[in-house]
C-alpha cells in the first residue's frame, strides 16, 4: 500500500468507539478487518505512520523512516518505531510511549523530508535512514536498506546516488557507529532487485560463499550465480494469480539456463527467515552438482558499472 494512502486507514478515538478497531498509538485507531487484511510489512508501516502523524516535533528516523520512504526492511514484528528529536535530546523515558524508542541523534534540516497525502509526517531522507539503519542494527539490515537506495534507478541517476551517500557518509565522520554505515555501505550493490536477494547475499558472504549478482546467461538474468550454480530468489507473489502462459515462460526460462550447463535452485523468502542454514545447505549440495557439470556452453554475462575504486567507499 503506498504511503499516502496510510492516513485513511487510521481512525480518531470518537469514531474508534463506534467500531471494532485496533488500537494503535494513545489516539489512533484502525479497523480491525482492515488490519488484519493487511500484510505484515504493511502493518509496519501503518504503525509508525500512526506514531509519526502523532508527534509535532519529534522525527520517524531509521527502520521506521525507511519503511515510509520505501526502503528494503527486513520483517521485524516486534521492533519499536524509531524517533528522534532534532535536537538530539529527547523527552524523559517515562515519557516515552509502550513500542517507542527515542534515539539520541542530532539531525540537521537537510537529513527531514515529510511523506503523507500532506506531509504530515516528518522522516529523515532515504539516505539518512539507511545510514541510521546500518548504524544502530545489523550488518544485514544496513547492506539491505542501502542495497534499496539504488533500485529501480538508471544507470546515471544510480551513479548520482551513489556519490550523494558517499559524500553524506563523509560529513557524518564522528558519529558513532558511523564504521557499520561505511561497512553496509562497502558490501551494498546497485543491481540488487529485492530484500532477498540482498538479504542471502550476504548470508552467503557470512558463510565464505562470494557470489556474482544479477549475471545474463543468454537473454536471461539470474539473481545469484556462483561457478556453474544459478540460485534464484522467488517470492510467493510472483506465482499467485498469474497467467498460465507466464508461468510457461519461466519453466522455458529455466530450461534454457539448464541446457547451457548451469544448476538451478529456487529459494523463497519464508525458506530463508524459517531456516537459512538449511538455505545454505541446499546450496552447497547444488553447487557440488553444478560442479559435475562440463563446462558451460554459454558463459554467464556481466553489464555491472562500478563507480572507480568499486562501490565500496571509507573515509579518510
């Protein structure tokens, strides 16, 4: 659901009573068959849109910023909605609300932009959030997020973006944590094309394995290769409801790859938050077929650009 459309779902306390509702923050309510028809990265967002839309001068920043700016978040059902005050000095701690969770972090005009059919609800930029996002959570949830800010953009709009996280990085030099942001920001990519697939990419790296991304076998191109082993990350989605004849092309898709000397895994994302060991298994013992393989008939493609020095950047 697209941010602006959030605000309609949230219901005051006066019209909350005559419903049965969920209640989301101390003042804002939403009905209960709407919640529970909403998926779960959608009940996220509408929670931190509730607590932001409350706030007159507090910030929705990090994991909470990102996911109204339409950042990559990796599902946390459980994670406080993130603010700051721009100060950087929030109010007392018994002050805060029960699923809140003030950071101490100064923000600049610069780093807040508002979403909302309005406005109305003050965010730090995508770019601030995915810095943020890296500093104060995991190495995974930082090269996610940044992974994020390069997707769906031309190949010169990705080179500008880059430069802009590069240069916002440089004037962030001092603050803490500020080493995860530059490590999430080393491992991130610009040709990613999901949470998932950035997400196991970097399970993988966690588990020795490097892999190419986004590599065109013949006309086609396949999420992770590594050696002779194509893996792909599929979500369910993307076989509800669709026609027979696009579910024919990817079987055709498939044998294709196949008949050019290539293995072929399939995961999905429930497999891999379930249990990722077990993901990475089944990788390994595809590999070690892959490897049985002669060698391939058509070799695997690469259109990457990398800006100079490669995507990775530190600071002096």
């Amino acid at each position: 659901m697209e941010t602006d459309k959030l605000g309609g779902l949230l219901l005051g306390r006066k019209s909350a009573a005559q419903h049965t509702c969920v209640q989301l923050t101390a003042s804002k309510y939403v009905l209960e068959d709407e919640w529970y028809a909403l998926q779960r990265h959608e009940k996220s967002a509408l929670r931190c849109y509730a607590v932001g839309i409350t706030g007159r001068k507090s910030v929705l920043i990090g994991r909470s910023a990102g996911c109204l700016n339409g950042l990559w978040i990796l599902s946390n059902e459980t994670a406080s909605v993130e603010l700051a005050m721009p100060s950087g000095n929030p109010p007392p701690r018994s002050q805060w609300p029960d699923g809140v969770l003030y950071r101490y972090v100064r923000l600049l005009e610069s780093d807040i932009t508002t979403v909302g059919a309005h406005g109305e609800v003050r965010v730090t930029t995508p770019i601030r959030s995915a810095i943020d996002i890296a500093r104060f959570h995991s190495p995974r949830d930082g090269v996610v997020a940044m992974d994020s800010l390069f997707a769906g953009l031309t190949l010169g709009q990705q080179r500008a973006k880059w430069k802009e996280v590069h240069d916002h990085l440089k004037r962030m030099a001092g603050h803490k944590y500020i080493g995860r942001a530059h490590d999430a920001f080393d491992l991130s990519i610009h040709l990613s094309e999901s949470a998932y697939e950035s997400l196991f990419r970097v399970i993988l790296a966690e588990h020795g394995i490097a892999v190419e991304v986004q590599k065109w076998i013949g006309p086609f191109r396949v999420d992770l290769l590594w050696g002779q082993l194509a893996i792909e990350i599929d979500g369910a989605s993307k076989y509800q409801d669709v026609a027979k004849g696009t579910v024919v092309k990817q079987l055709q898709r498939e044998n294709f790859i196949k008949e050019q000397g290539y293995e072929v895994i399939r995961l999905f994302p429930s497999e891999i938050l379930r249990n990722e060991s077990d993901c990475v298994a089944r990788v390994r013992e595809a590999k070690a077929r892959a490897d049985l393989r002669g060698a391939p008939g058509r070799p695997a493609g690469d259109e990457r650009w990398e800006p100079e020095g490669g995507w990775g950047f530190r600071g002096d």
